[in-house]
C-alpha cells in the first residue's frame, strides 16, 4: 500500500499558494484521528485520575505530584531517541507505533495498579511512549506535505489533536453518571479508544519513508542519518530562536495561578481555564497555519510569542474581571496555534531528509528544556517580585525577546527548504 | 495485506473494540446497581438508641445500599451494630452540636459541596466547594468549620496539585477565606513563598489551630492564629496534625522514606517537652489525618488492598512498638464524639 505518494508533492517542485488548495493530505488526516482517539484516551484518564487517586485508591495527588516534575527531563531524551530511531530506520511510522503501543500497553497495567509506586510507573510508560512517537509523527506529516501548505496540514493536525483532549474529560465524566463509582469503567473506554488509535496507524497509517521514496524518485539516494545533520547550519538560528524565547515562556499553570491570585474569579472556574486554552487553540490551530503559510512560518512563530506577551499582561491586569481571564485564555490559545505545529513545520525543512525526525525532535527538546528552565526560575522570581511585578517583568523580556528574534526571520523564512 | 483487506481488518478491530467495551461498561453498571442495592452486612440499629452517649462517627463505606452514607457506632462497642444517618458525605467531621459533610456530585461538571447539618442532620447550611473534598474539622465546641480540598490541575501533563484550605464559622458567618492568605512566619521570619500550599486543620480552641504548610518540597506543623491571620511554623515533616483531647500532644503523619515516592508513618509530638516519637510498628503507607479515641490511642483510615473503595478504621496506641488493630469494618473519616 504506497497510497502516500500521492500526498508527496510531485518531484519536490514549489507550486505558489493559490486560491486552489489541495485538499488536506490522507497522512495528516490519519496521523489526526490517530491523535484524536490516544488523547481521548489519555485526557479522559487524567480528568479522573485525581479522583480515582482519592476515592478508591486512597492516595493523595500530594504522593503523584512529587513524581510528576521528575520525568520531564527522561521524557526530552527520549524524544531525541525516538527521532534518531525513526531517521536511522527510516521507519517513522513504525517508531510512532512503538510509541503508542506503549501508552496503550501502560493503559492495561492502570486497570491493576494499585499505590503510588505502579501508578507513577504506568504515568511514565505513557509519557515515554509521547516523548517516542511525537517527532517520528511529525516526520510523517512534514513528509507527506507540499512546502507551501505545512503550516495548515500541521493545523489541522493539532486541531484533531486538540478536539481529542476536549472530549475525553466529557466522555470520562459522562460514564460516571452511568456507572457511579466506575473508575475501571473509565480505564476501560480508555484503553478501547487508546487500541483504536494504535489500530488506526497500524493498519492504514501510510507507511511514509523519507529515503526510500527519494531513491525511488530516481533523485540522488541521501546518505544514512548521522547526528551532524542536526548543525544543520539552517537548523541552529530556529534552535537559538527556540531556545530564547522558551526560556520566557512559563508554564500555564503560573498564568491560571495569577488569574486566581487577583481573586474576582473562583477557584471553582480553575478546571475551566484550561478547557478554554484548548478550545481558542483548536478552533486557531487551522487559520494561523494558513496564516503562516503565507506570511511566512518563522515570523508567525516569532511574532506569535507576542500573544504569550499578551496574556501574561492580560493576567495581572489591575481590573481582573471575566473579560480579562477570557482574553488571557484567547491569547494563550493563539499562541500554541501560533508556535506548537509551526516550530515542527519549520524543523521538518531545515534539516537534510534523512535527519527530518531528529531535526523536528531537537526543536521540541530545546523548547521543552528551555520552558523547564523557565518555569523553574519564575517561581523565584515570583517569591521574589509578586505575581504581578513577575509577570511583567517576564512580559518586557519576553516582548525583547521577540525583538531580537524578529532578525533571524528573514534568514529562517528564506532558507533553503528540504522538500 | 491490500488496502481494502486493512480497511476491513481495522473495522474489524474497532468493531471489536466497541463490542467489548461496550459490554464491560452495562455489564459494570448491572453490577454496580446489583451492589448498591445490597442489604449491608454490617448489623444495624435505630439512629436513637446511639445519639446520647459518646460515640463513633463515620463514613461507611461497604459496597452496598449505604455506600457513603454516615453512620454512627457507640464508643464503648464500637464493632458492634451501626445505624445509618441517611446523610452520604466524601468525608465528615462531626461534635455533639452538629457536623460538617463534604460531598462530590459526579456528572458531566462535577461539583463539589460542603454542608453543615445539626444534631439531628438536618442540613443548616451549604457552600461550594472548589475541588476534591481531602479533609475537615470541627472546633471543639462546634462553632468553627475548616476545609481542605484539593483544587487539582486538570491535565497531569500540566501543574501537579494544589490544596485550598478555609476555616468558617458553622452555618455561615464570619469567613476567614484561603488559609494560604495568612502570613506565614518560618522559624520566626516572614516569608511568602508562592508554592505554599495549607492543608489539614486541627482547632485547639475557637481562635488557635494546627495545620500543615508545604513549601519547597518541605511540609511543616504550623499553628494557626484567626485573630492575628498568621501560620507559624512549630515542627518540620509533619503532615495533616491531629490535637489529642487533653491538649497536650500533636499526631501527624510523616513521610519516612523521603525522596522518590511517598511513605507516611504516625508520628506523635509532645507540645511541652519537644519529645517526638515515631511509632514504628505502627501503620505504613497510611494516607488520612488521625483522629484521637482517648489521650493515648489514634484511629485512622486504610483502604483495603482487594476490595477498591472499601476502607476500614484501625486503631493503634501511640507508644513506637504498638501493633494496629481493626477497629470498625468498612470505616472511613471517623470523629470521635464525646
């Protein structure tokens, strides 16, 4: 089954964006649903695991939060791993395979875990699986995508994605008021709709090989992939870019403490944030991509940090009402539209084609550690400044930030792309 | 395999899929229906032959048509017969004036409540609560309330937990808000730190109580002012305290094997002398803020490892070599009212 090739641009000519779009290829698709269903899967999980923590297993999330923090830096290097594995084999979709057979595989070992210890255990088997499958996915996508249309097919992608973790905590809520008390219920479902997706890319998920379909395009055959790629001189100013502008960005959970911390708005709205984040980011992700392929991709990452800056203001502004938490929400949302898939667009074409994986994997693992860093040092600076002084302080610098990135746009928007 | 061959194999998977999950999810529902509509096993007795003397309050918790809902047993027989108050709570703190219930409504929005009753359960007052019911407490003469909730992250990809403590006067009134508000004094400086997180009150009187704060990966037993809105700091790893009934010592839990996970033991804290002492024999893995069944003896919660959702009320003295005993079956959140 070789259907994606006729998602593959036509021997990598550029065609202009014109008002006749190609429809959204069948491996963004796919790759989509197959987000769609594991998110379902893992979001309706999480919405109960507090829960399921404190009513039947009897734990507090005290004795998981403390694990939580720990796995971060374990889930960057295997995001590297799973990159390399996927170049070095030139088989992503096999490698995001392995990794959503794991999340799943750890979905069965939740239904009899019992304690912290084989719950934190099942929490990082999911996460390591995530950290395998995120690059080698991306890969696929960049690869089965003409130039010009990345920005949308990797909206569309993050908008399944997204719709995914919208539902889960609906359908994971809504069997509760079927089954009370069924927690197993819940792992249940979620394991089904987790099989499903590892079912869906196993079985029709396009098998796109970078390499091979290059040979057999009858181009010049691209050596084997070696960690040289990733100085990909192309590579380094969207690493740097990345790099700075993550070690500004601090977590969403600083921006919801500091909408509660103005007070006006009850703690009961908290769960709340987070679904608003996600449907600004969803209903977003496919307009900025479009957007972005038109304007450019690294200026709509650049200049889409400007929205981060946006919300940190938003969430101490003196007046805290409705309309600011909102709008903070908004912002935030358009900001991931505006850098989550994009950064994996850029990465995808500044990187030779056999390092497409690795090269996608070395952006996220630099935004993922800088963003670490960054909301270790504003918990500092917020015992150090108060929330408010904090954010803004963290705002200007941020805004600066995007000043002196704004430079590299032209070098990042005009190189020379892998197609 | 042609792609026709895998279009069928993969409906032929979700097909599959749903069918068996589908059935799991009726089949539960029977079973669960089955289980709550069960007689409970536990013998039972009028409400009024235990409401006089002093007694045992508590969450019941066998899988049955009770599941959730407050009984009461007599102090001196406390494995004996249990009546049920027709009032469920999460958890429950009661004196002999009345009692505070924390309750979780799960739909598609849960909704967490905290409900003041009287003596005679009846309810006097409500409020929303801002997340996961964890514990409460009542002042000794019943007219202070105090809640801790867990206020959590709605992914666990994102922000772990937080804890929102408050103390307001029983069926409405006077509110002091988030006990995090109050300013915290550690080892008699000001600090302000914006981790910190309040959980587990006990009152000594209508002004003055224990709690914990957590901060920097440290928990500390703090004493609380209302008047004065402060917390400090009176001992470190300490969790959820406990006041004994004379006043005189302090029971928490710690955490014995710091580091990766999570291991709590009872500890006890002599106020007067400092002296703190560890009871070792005593329960391990124990996740619950004790309460006193007499000046030398704590009872607490433990759920039952093959039976998710049961939990059972140990006792243990507070010397280090004493042994646990089960004290009431199917038990969870126990008060003693004397």
């Amino acid at each position: 089954m070789y259907i994606s090739v006729r998602d593959r641009p036509a021997g990598g000519t550029t065609r202009g964006s014109s008002s006749t779009r190609p429809p959204v290829g069948r491996v963004v698709i796919t790759l989509g649903i197959v987000s769609l269903l594991t998110d379902v899967s893992s979001e309706s999980v999480s919405a109960i695991l507090p829960l399921y923590l404190t009513a039947v297993v009897g734990l507090t999330p005290v004795a998981y939060g403390l694990i939580d923090g720990l796995y971060q830096g374990v889930s960057a290097l295997v995001r590297l791993g799973g990159g390399w594995l996927a170049d070095a084999s030139d088989r992503p979709k096999w490698v995001a395979f392995l990794g959503y057979g794991l999340s799943a595989v750890a979905r069965v070992f939740l239904l009899f875990a019992s304690g912290a210890a084989g719950i934190a255990a099942v929490v990082t088997a999911d996460r390591i699986g995530k950290g395998i499958r995120t690059a080698p996915r991306d890969a696929m996508i960049s690869t089965a995508t003409p130039t010009e249309h990345l920005g949308r097919a990797f909206g569309v992608h993050r908008m399944l994605d997204t719709i995914g973790a919208a539902l889960g905590p609906l359908i994971a809520f809504g069997l509760l008021v079927i089954v009370p008390g069924g927690y197993s219920v819940v792992l249940v479902v979620s394991l089904a709709f987790a099989l499903a997706g590892v079912a869906l890319l196993g079985l029709l998920g396009p098998d796109v090989r970078a390499r091979r379909d290059r040979e057999r395009s009858s181009g010049p055959t691209p050596p084997p992939f070696r960690w040289r790629d990733l100085t990909d001189a192309r590579l380094r100013p969207l690493l740097a870019v990345a790099g700075v502008l993550g070690l500004l960005t601090i977590g969403d959970g600083f921006i919801y403490l500091a909408l509660l911390d103005h007070g006006g708005i009850n703690v009961t709205w908290f769960p709340l944030f987070y679904v608003g984040t996600n449907v600004a980011y969803l209903l977003l992700a496919v307009p900025i991509g479009r957007l972005a392929d038109r304007v450019g991709r690294a200026r709509t990452l650049v200049v889409g940090h400007l929205a981060l800056v946006g919300a940190y203001l938003c969430a101490v502004l003196p007046t805290s009402t409705a309309a600011a938490t909102v709008g903070t929400l908004l912002l935030l949302g358009t900001f991931y539209a505006a850098t989550d898939g994009v950064i994996a667009a850029i990465a995808g074409r500044l990187v030779p084609v056999q390092a497409r994986s690795s090269g996608i994997a070395a952006a996220q693992t630099v935004v993922a550690l800088a963003r670490m860093l960054a909301s270790a040092g504003f918990g500092l600076l917020w015992l150090l400044l108060g929330p408010t002084v904090a954010m803004a302080t963290v705002a200007a610098l941020l805004a600066l930030a995007v000043l002196a990135a704004a430079t590299r746009i032209p070098r990042l928007d005009g190189a020379a792309v892998t197609t | 395999m042609s792609t026709r061959a895998r279009v069928l194999a993969f409906i032929a998977v979700v097909v599959a899929i749903a069918v068996a999950a589908t059935v799991y999810v009726v089949d539960q529902g029977r079973e669960v229906r089955a289980e709550r509509a069960a007689e409970p096993e536990a013998e039972q007795t009028p409400i009024a032959e235990v409401t006089d003397g002093p007694r045992i309050v508590f969450r019941h918790t066998g899988l049955d048509s009770q599941y959730g809902v407050v009984a009461v047993v007599p102090l001196d027989d406390p494995g004996g017969p249990r009546a049920f108050t027709g009032v469920s709570c999460n958890r429950v703190a009661a004196r002999p004036e009345g009692a505070s219930c924390l309750i979780s409504d799960e739909g598609v929005a849960t909704s967490y409540e905290g409900v003041e009753l009287d003596a005679d359960w009846q309810q006097v007052a409500s409020n929303d609560l801002p997340g996961i019911p964890s514990r409460t407490r009542l002042s000794p003469d019943g007219t202070l309330v105090a809640t801790t909730v867990f206020v959590a992250g709605h992914s666990y990809m994102s922000t772990g937990f937080s804890t929102a403590t408050e103390v307001h006067e029983f069926g409405g009134g006077e509110r002091w808000g988030n006990l995090e508000k109050f300013q915290l004094v550690v080892d008699g400086r000001e600090v302000n730190p914006v981790d910190r997180n309040v959980w587990g009150v006990t009152f000594v009187d209508d002004d003055t109580f224990y709690a914990t704060v957590a901060t920097g990966g440290s928990t500390w037993l703090v004493e609380g002012d209302l008047a004065e809105r402060t917390l400090t700091t009176v001992s470190q790893d300490a969790e959820c305290p406990s006041l004994s009934p004379d006043g005189t010592r302090v029971a928490f839990k710690v955490d014995v094997d710091p580091g990766r996970l999570v291991e709590w033991q009872i500890a006890v804290l002599d106020l007067t002398t400092g002296e703190r002492t560890l009871l070792e024999a005593g329960p391990r893995g124990l996740d619950d803020q004790v309460e006193w069944l007499d000046d030398d003896t704590v009872i607490y919660g433990m759920p039952r490892a093959d039976e998710p959702g049961v939990t059972d009320t140990w006792a243990v003295d507070t010397t280090p070599d004493a042994a646990p005993e089960l004290l009431i079956e199917q038990a969870w959140s126990a008060t003693v009212v004397r």
